[in-house]
C-alpha cells in the first residue's frame, strides 16, 4: 500500500505551494503541518512523519469554515 507519511522536511518544503494553492497563510499551514506530525513515542526510534491524510482533512475541514 501507499504510506501516508512523509517526512517533516519535505512537507515544509511544499508549505509555501501548499498555502498559495489553498490561500492560506503560510504559519497556518505550518502551524497544520506541526499538528499533523506523529513523533515516535521515544525519540530515539523511528523518524517523525507528517501524516498527509490527516493534514489534508484539517486544511479541508479550515477551507470549509471559511
């Protein structure tokens, strides 16, 4: 299957196209990518992933209450 998951820095790469394709501000989009970042429960396994499902419906449930 597809992982949802990508990581931290290649979601802050895309923020910018992210934010100017949803017109958000960018913080907004940050501040979602922050939120939607599962870290692994002791830092030192695994890798945090920003779970691109879930930050999809946050900035589609934001665009909504606009």
């Amino acid at each position: 299957g597809l992982d949802p998951q990508i990581s931290p820095a290649a979601a802050a790469w895309q923020a910018a196209r992210v934010a100017a394709a949803r017109q958000l501000p960018i913080g907004t989009v940050r501040q979602l990518i922050d939120e939607n970042t599962d870290r692994p429960p002791l830092k030192f396994l695994g890798e945090p992933g920003v779970n691109v499902v879930k930050l999809n419906m946050a900035l589609d449930a934001l665009a909504a209450a606009r």
